[in-house]
C-alpha cells in the first residue's frame, strides 16, 4: 500500500482545520490510472490536499466494489468519478 501524501486540510467556517482526502483506486499497469494520478498529484499539490493510491489488486472488498471502473477517485471516501479524471472538477470538489 501506497503512503498517504498529506499536506494541510482546509479551514472549516469556523477556523478547525478540515482534513479532506484524495483517493485513487488502481492497478499497477492501468494507463488510465497512471493519467489519473497526474492530474491527482497537480490538483493536490496546487490546494495542499492529502491522497492516497490504493492497489485494487490487493484489496478484496475494493475489487468487488470499483473493478468495472478503474480508475476510481474517492473525495473523503465518497465515489468522485471513475475512468477518467477532469481537473476543473476535481478543483471544485475540493474548494466545497
């Protein structure tokens, strides 16, 4: 398993911080999710956001849930998109 990459969370309305998380589900030798990792590296180094890569290879629960759409993009656990990443969006999914 692959490090979380973190770096500061956001400030929620009333100035705690609000740690927000990327997380892409992949393969090893999935072009798609090597596309959607660099556009998940920019957008998270440009905002300071944290992600996670996790191998759907080695995770049973993960296979049987995302294997029809890998690459899959989770925003603080909840389903994103899948196959394929738009910058702009995932930007304005995480200024929410």
């Amino acid at each position: 398993m692959s490090p979380i990459f973190r770096r500061t969370g956001r400030r929620t309305e009333k100035g705690v911080p609000r740690e927000r998380l990327v997380t892409l589900i992949g393969k090893p030798g999935c072009h798609l999710c090597d596309d959607a990792q660099d556009v998940i590296e920019k957008v998270c180094a440009d905002l300071g956001m944290p992600w996670e890569k996790k191998d759907i290879t080695q995770d049973e629960e993960l296979h049987r849930l995302y294997w029809e759409q890998i690459p899959v993009v989770l925003v603080d656990g909840a389903q994103h998109t899948f196959w394929r990443v738009n910058e702009d969006r995932l930007r304005r999914a995480l200024a929410e």
